[in-house]
C-alpha cells in the first residue's frame, strides 16, 4: 500500500490571509494563484500492518513534533474518507527547491501527500475532493491541486471550499523569479498570522475592495492584459502587508531588502522593463513578468546588492501521482 506524488507550490496573485473556521481553514475571501514549475515537493506513503507509529522525513531529515503530528493528522482525514481505520504510515518528501531557501513549502508538501495518501488507499477522488481535502491539511494547499492559473473559491462550508483551474499552463507564459533575500524562517507562522488579520482596523475593508480586484484580475486575465494584471497584483500584496502591518501585534515581514527591491522594480518600469512585485509572509520577493522580459529582469536581480538567488518558475500542472 504505497504511492508516489509530486506537487507544485503555488504564488497567490489574490491572497488569502485571514480565516473564518479556523478547524477547517475556510477563508474570509477568494483567491487567486499560479502554480509554479520549479518548486515542487515529491512524497512517497506507505502504509503496513509492520509500523508501530507513524515515521515523516523531509529532505532526508527525521522530523518529530508539530511537523510530524500535521502529516499524522492528515492521514487521519484521507483514513476517515474512505472508512478505512488506518494503519502507520512512512512518509518521505523532498522538496526541489534548495531547503532554508524561504519558500513555504506547506502548500506543495500538502498537496502530494494528500494526493499519495489517497492513492495509497485505493481512494478514488475527484479533483473537487483531493482540493477540500488538500485545504484541511493547509489552506493554500488545496491550490496546488489543479493544474495551472487557479481559483480558490471560499465557498459557505467544507464541502464548497475549493481550487479549479482557470487556464491550463500554458495559457499565459508568465514568469514568477522568487528573489531570495533572507534565507531565514519566518518569524510567525501564516497560521498564527491568519489569526490576527481580524484585528487590524483595514481588514473589514480589504475585504470589501477584493470582490472588485478579483473581477478584474480575471478580464485582465482573459485579455491577457499584464499591465492591468501587473498594478492589481501590485496593489493587492501591498493590502495584504497593510492588514499584517496594522494587525495586534504588528506584522512586519519585509527586510531592507526587500524594500529596496521594490523601488527598484517600479524604476525599472519608468525604464521601460516591465514587471511587477507580489510579496507572501516573508522577505523574499516575487516578481512577475512576461516571456519576453525574463531574461533582463533575471540579470537585473543577480546583480542587486542584497539578492542571494533568483528562482525562475513557469506555470505548471496540479498535484499528480507518479
Ligand atoms: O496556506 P497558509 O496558511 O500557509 O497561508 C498562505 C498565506 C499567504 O501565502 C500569505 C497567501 C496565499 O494566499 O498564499
């Protein structure tokens, strides 16, 4: 009873930040994302009758704790879907990006293990299924199961809280170069920070201006329109940092670095190369342009003080067995 899954992390262009069930990670708003081609987890399960517990390594490191007790609480739910009382498990992942790089691999690493899992248990799901149950192990996680340009819509309840693509991949070759600023863990986990999104005094209105943003980010999308694209992905991660910024207590993700980097992608807009920023909880940047520039825009951030390593993503597929 064993099977093999590889899944992509995803950037969200809307983000998802603040929840209303907390238990099942159902969002306070849409979102919007593209999964990316060179940030991948691969996980194997096993399940057998010979375990005495279950065993979680990443990157070739035995992992015990809070990270081992996420992976036992997801096998719980897939066991509990097919009506199963479930056996120990050994589950061994591997991240494709370099580890300590400040990519969440929450969301890649959630994904493949639930779509193994299920496998592993001859479960036979949808992708609508995989989704929700992707989300209840980590919320961006249930992105990562469809292929390509993806929407996650907050639904009313667990079993309409899901991801389905918008595009296919190779709709819209845009690029995503995560700019390594800080190699360092985060301070605050995004589950403890989703949590106090409520208490900042601009998120009742955030979440008002998204319904509108959402709308247009899918004309833009539609019409291929990266300008429009580009200024809502902008404005959007800059709301996002304005909640964490003014939530109780403050958050403050960004490093010097990463503001730097910021100016600078706006003056190289005056200068005619277009790309746009979008920012997660942490330092490390994201900039997001088309084909055409992403040649000139790698060599710029290779050159800025600061920048560590660039890594250059695609849009690519969902979460599949392998
Ligand atoms: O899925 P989580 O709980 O790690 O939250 C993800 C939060 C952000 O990355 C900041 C935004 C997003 O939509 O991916």
């Amino acid at each position: 009873m064993n099977a093999k899954a590889i899944a992509p992390a995803n950037i969200a262009f809307i983000k998802y930040w603040g929840k209303r069930d907390a238990q099942l990670n159902l969002p306070t708003n849409d979102s919007i994302s593209m999964n990316l081609s060179n940030a991948r987890t691969v996980t194997e399960v096993e399940f057998s009758t010979d375990f005495r517990r279950d065993k979680f390594w990443l990157n070739g490191k035995k992992r015990d704790g809070n990270e081992l007790e996420k992976v036992s609480r997801q096998l719980d739910r897939i066991a509990e879907q097919a009506g199963k009382k479930r056996l120990f498990a050994k589950v061994e992942s591997e991240n494709s990006f370099p580890t300590g790089s400040g990519i969440a691999s929450s969301a890649s690493g959630f994904a493949a293990l639930t779509v193994a899992a299920a496998s592993a248990l001859q479960l036979e799901l949808t992708e609508q299924e995989l989704s929700i149950l992707a989300r209840q192990g980590s919320g961006s996680a249930c992105r990562s199961i469809p292929d390509g340009f993806v929407k996650w819509n907050q639904g009313e309840s667990d079993e309409s809280s899901f991801a389905v693509s918008l595009f296919p991949p190779e709709y819209w070759l845009i690029h995503d170069l995560i700019a390594i600023v800080d190699e360092n863990r985060k301070q605050m986990t995004s589950s403890e920070g989703h949590e106090l999104a409520p208490t900042s005094p601009l998120f009742a209105s955030r979440l008002e201006y998204l319904p509108g943003a959402i709308g247009e980010i899918e004309r833009a999308f539609s019409q291929k329109d990266f300008t429009c694209f580009g200024e809502i992905i902008e404005a959007e991660a800059l709301s996002m940092h304005a909640v964490m910024m003014t939530s109780q207590p403050s958050l403050l993700y960004w490093s010097s670095n990463t503001v730097a980097l910021m100016q600078a992608i706006r003056q190289w807009r005056k200068e005619g190369v277009e790309a746009y920023f979008t920012i997660d909880a942490g330092p490390n940047v994201h900039i997001i342009c088309e084909d055409k520039n992403a040649v000139t825009v790698k060599e710029k951030l290779l050159t800025f003080p600061g920048v560590g390593s660039v890594l250059d993503n695609l849009p690519t597929e969902g979460a599949k067995l392998i």
